[in-house]
C-alpha cells in the first residue's frame, strides 16, 4: 500500500530543502574539512567524515537551480561554500595551516559541481543569440553611455534620501567583504606577455593598490570608513551577514579570472564595474553626508567618485576597444561579460538594500 501511495505522488515532484539552520551548520562542518591536515588521504580512509556536507550539496543544488524552486537558504549555503574554496587563492597574512587543502582535488570537485550548475542556471537567464553578429564597439558606447549617470532607483534615493545609521553601519558590514580586499582579482589575470592592455590593467591595479603605499591603498580608506564608526575591520569580520546575491558577485569574478578562456567575458564586467561605481557611490556618500559623519568615515566613497570616473574610460578606450580588433570573433565576449555583471551587480544591490532596511525595521 505504501508503495502504491508513492507511485501516485510521483508525479507530483517536490525539491528537498534544508532550514537555513542545518546549512550553517554544514558550512561549519565544511570549514572543518577545509582545515583538516591531508584531507584527502583523510577522505580516501574514512569518506563518511564529508557524507552529509555532500548530501547538503546535492540537496541545496536541486533547491536553488532547479525550475520548480530558488531557495534562498540554499542559494546561500552554495555561495559561502564557494567562497570559503575560492579566498584560498588569495594570500590573508593569517595561519599558514589554513592553506593545507588549497590544491586538494576534493576542494576542486566540490568547486566544479557547483559552479556547473549555477554556471548553466545565471546564463538561463539572458539569450545568448543576441550577442551573435552585433556591432560591437557600438553596443559598448551604448551601455556606457546609459550606465555612468543612470535613473535614479528606489534603493538608490533611499540611501540618499532616508538610511540612519544603523542602516549605513549594515551597509559598510557587507561591502566591506570586498572592500578590504579591493582588486585582487584583478592581479590574478596580469601574469604573462606584456602589451598596451597588460600596462593599462597593471596601471589600474597599481592606483587600487595605492602605489605600493598602505596609506593609500583603497581597501585602507575603506578600513578608515570601519574605524570612524568603531566597527570591526579585520577582513570576513561580518561575513555571516553577507546575502549570498554579493557573494555569488564575488564568486563570478574568482572564476572569470581564474579562467583565462573567460578574459574578454571579465574586461567586460570590469569596465561596467569601473565605470557604474560613482553614480552609486554618490548616493552612500550623500547618506554620510546627511548623517554628519566625518570625513574619514566617508573617505573610501570619496575616493571612487573622484577617481573611478577615469578609470572607466580607461577601460573603455584603452582596453574594451583595442580588444576588440585583436579578438574580431570573440569579442562578443565583453558584452556578454559586461551585461552579466550588471546583472549580478543590479541583484546584489537590491540584496543589501533589503538587508539595510531590515535593520533599520528592526530599530
């Protein structure tokens, strides 16, 4: 009877889920393998030790890319798990035996599965025919001409116009993840033969990373910006609040720069990168500003809105440009990379403006 009573309920197909609990702890389990000396000779010995991390694996991949559902507790497990592999190609001055796994394959396998996954679900969603055949530099000068002063959102006038403080604190929390650690994955793509984009991509990364100098390296404003308010400013300190739509951000450019087949894809969401960042920042710093914060306190947005304007057009007419008539058959490729980050960026945007709005709600 059983049995027959499953046969009927076949039909109606249900994605399996976690609570957000039991995905915590499964990031906490995962952490635990990711430090575990010679995890796998460990694994090969005893592979019941990462069972059930797998098993949330699989289940949070059905729950958050399947066509039935898109599960945010499970888009969120996937993203840290991703993120946790992908920090370990950047050097954080911490404990050498956290770096014992970073070329495990089991760490690798881990990274493929998700990635293919959620790789193929984000290109679902934009028709990849319409970038065939299409006048490139002109589609570039459009989007850039739109994007460097776009319209006025929702989210945008509430920073400007009505965020306390509270809500500009949960803010700096989440956008420091990447802001301590500004650029790095740019210097993931600069190995190799040296040419006019090469030097102008090296020139980026040098002014992000103040000339070599800590005083005035970017992420050191944004630190600044953390002491002004008395907030933590060790690097991850408030990564626990962090929506899983920023680091899915993050985690698109570890892999687009670790790619080298995806370059011209990264030079396009950089350029939107470079170039969307005065407009928004104009609207945090405006929020400073109404707040009577202090300078320091506002000194990294500042430093964007005078500097990355410029970086876009070098982007644009130094790099974007040039490329295309070195790369005439694939130089498609910027546009898609370029419409793809916006995507990404326009998603985790309304991610932290929920995340902000709650605090202030719950004030």
């Amino acid at each position: 009877m059983q049995g027959d009573i499953a046969t009927l309920n076949a039909g109606a197909k249900t994605t399996p889920t976690l609570t957000a609990t039991k995905y915590d702890e499964q990031v906490q389990q995962f952490v635990r393998l990711l430090e575990m000396e010679d995890l796998d000779r460990q694994l090969t010995v005893q592979p019941a030790i990462a069972s059930e991390f797998e098993r949330a694996i699989a289940t949070a991949i059905e729950a958050a890319y399947s066509e039935e559902s898109s599960d945010d507790a499970a888009h969120l497990f996937l993203q840290r798990v991703l993120y946790r592999i992908n920090r370990l190609k950047l050097f954080w001055y911490d404990d050498l035996r956290r770096y014992t796994n970073e070329r495990s394959p089991y760490l690798r396998e881990i990274r493929d599965r998700i990635e293919a996954v959620w790789q193929k679900w984000e290109m679902s969603h934009l028709n990849l025919t319409a970038f065939q055949g299409i006048d490139i530099r002109q589609a570039l000068l459009d989007r850039v001409a739109v994007d460097l002063e776009p319209p006025l959102s929702a989210d945008a006038q509430y920073f400007r116009d009505r965020v306390g403080e509270a809500g500009y604190r949960r803010l700096l929390a989440i956008a420091s993840l990447d802001g301590l650690v500004e650029a790095s994955q740019l210097s993931r793509t600069l190995g190799g033969v040296a040419n006019e984009v090469h030097s102008v991509l090296t020139r980026l990364l040098v002014e992000e990373y103040g000339g070599g100098r800590l005083a005035r390296k970017h992420s050191s404003h944004f630190t600044t910006m953390l002491e002004a308010l008395g907030m933590q400013t060790e690097p991850e300190a408030y990564l626990d609040v962090v929506p899983w739509e920023v680091l899915a951000s993050i985690n698109h450019s570890f892999l687009l720069t670790e790619r080298k087949r995806y370059f011209l894809r990264y030079i396009g969401g950089l350029l939107y990168g470079e170039l969307s960042v005065p407009s928004g920042f104009r609207n945090f710093r405006a929020a400073g500003e109404r707040l009577g914060l202090s300078a320091n306190a506002m000194s990294y947005w500042d430093l964007h809105i005078k500097v990355d304007e410029l970086h876009g057009r070098w982007m644009l007419d130094d790099v974007a440009l040039p490329l295309i008539s070195q790369y005439p058959d694939d130089a498609w490729e910027m546009v898609l990379g370029y419409d793809r980050q916006k995507l990404f960026s326009d998603r985790a945007g309304a991610a932290v403006a929920r995340s902000v709005r709650e605090v202030e709600q719950s004030q």
